[in-house]
C-alpha cells in the first residue's frame, strides 16, 4: 500500500509540474513574458542540469530531471526573448542577456559547490531550501509586476497540486537514505511551500479580478 501512494504521488508530481511547465510556456509566449521568477528559473534549470549529467546517480532520476531540465529551458527560452521588458531599470534592459547568462552562471557554481560540500548526492538537502525559496519568488514575482502577465489560475493550481504529490516520494527518499533531512522538517517545509502555494493562489485571483479578468477564462 504504502508503495502505491508512493507511486501514485510521483506520478501527481511529474504529470502536474508538466502541465504547469506546458502553461507557463504557453502563456509566456502569449503574453511576451516568462512565467518563472528569474531567480527561482536559474536555481531550477542548475539543479536540474547537474543531477542531469554531473552526478553518479541511478539513471531513473537523471531521466526524470532530464525530462524537467528540458521544459525549465523552454520557460528559459521565454525569459531570454521576453525578460528585457519585465524591468524599467536602462542597465537591465541593455544588457538583460549578459545579465541573465552570468546569472545562470554564478547559480551553476553555487548549486554545484553546495552539493558537493555538503554530499548532497540526490539534491534533498538543496531542494528543501529551494522549495519553499521558488513558491516565496512566486508571489515577489507577482507582487512586483502588479499584474498577472505570464501566469495563470491552471498555472498556479498545476504548481500547488504538483508540490503536494512530492511530499510522499521525498519522505520515501529519505527512508530509503536519499535525502539526508530530518522528517520533521520534510513536513515543515513543505507545509511551508504548501501555504505560499495558497497564498500565492489567492494573490493571483485577486489581481485578475482586480484587473476585469475572469481567472477560470484565462488559460
């Protein structure tokens, strides 16, 4: 039973992130604008690539975070062609594509040195500070456009209901000594990361409403 759930769950996991992915390329290229928050997008597309190809691991997970490496780079292609525009800075805008490269770069660096030095052979000890830190960047994201440009309600619900079929396969991991973290902070941070999906959803609807946009509409 408890090896169905696990199942179960990874599939809600994968299948929801995918869709969420799906939108947020979509509606990026609908809208000229990327759907991740830049910080959280070098984070994720750094994570993905060196549990990708510079890790000794079972090649199971290096697929699964192949598979999601490649839609991050989609989501990347939006914030390379669209990103320019997401800021009034004149230093930002003129030079947003070294901007965004060297960011992708010092992220590489950092996330690397950081599972190295920590052996964090299958990255649970930099997800469960990256986690809850993507749902957090999302409502910034929001809150700082004032609007619901690259987003939608499916977007944030396929996030919400993505994280919270990870749950059960990261408790799993740990038990079988994949994620060196505690239980009890496994289950912290992602109530944490639950709530920020909420709030974020809640955000969300607010400003559509706000604006004259049905959220359901908007695909």
């Amino acid at each position: 039973m408890v090896e169905q759930f696990h199942t179960l769950s990874s599939l809600i996991l994968t299948l929801f992130w995918i869709v969420a992915y799906i939108l947020m390329i979509r509606r990026g290229l609908k809208d000229r604008s990327y759907g991740i928050p830049m910080v959280a997008l070098c984070l994720n597309v750094s994570w993905e690539f060196i549990f990708t190809f510079l890790t000794d691991i079972e090649m199971s997970y290096r697929v699964a975070n192949g598979l999601f490496l490649a839609f991050d780079l989609g989501v990347l292609y939006t914030c390379f062609r669209f990103g320019r525009d997401d800021f009034d800075w004149p230093i930002l805008k003129d030079h947003f594509v070294a901007f965004l490269t060297g960011s992708l770069a010092l992220s590489l660096a950092g996330v690397y040195l950081f599972v190295t030095s920590f052996g964090d052979t299958y990255g649970g000890l930099f997800a469960a500070i990256n986690t809850p830190l993507y749902s957090a960047l999302f409502i910034a994201m929001l809150l700082r456009r004032n609007s619901v440009k690259g987003q939608s309600l499916y977007i944030a619900l396929a996030v919400l209901i993505g994280d919270a079929g990870g749950y059960l396969p990261t408790l799993f991991a740990q038990q079988q000594g994949q994620v060196d973290v505690p239980p009890t902070w496994i289950t912290t941070y992602y109530a944490y990361t639950l709530l920020l999906n909420a709030v974020y959803l809640a955000l969300y609807c607010y400003v559509a409403r706000r604006d004259g946009i049905n959220p359901w509409k908007r695909l």
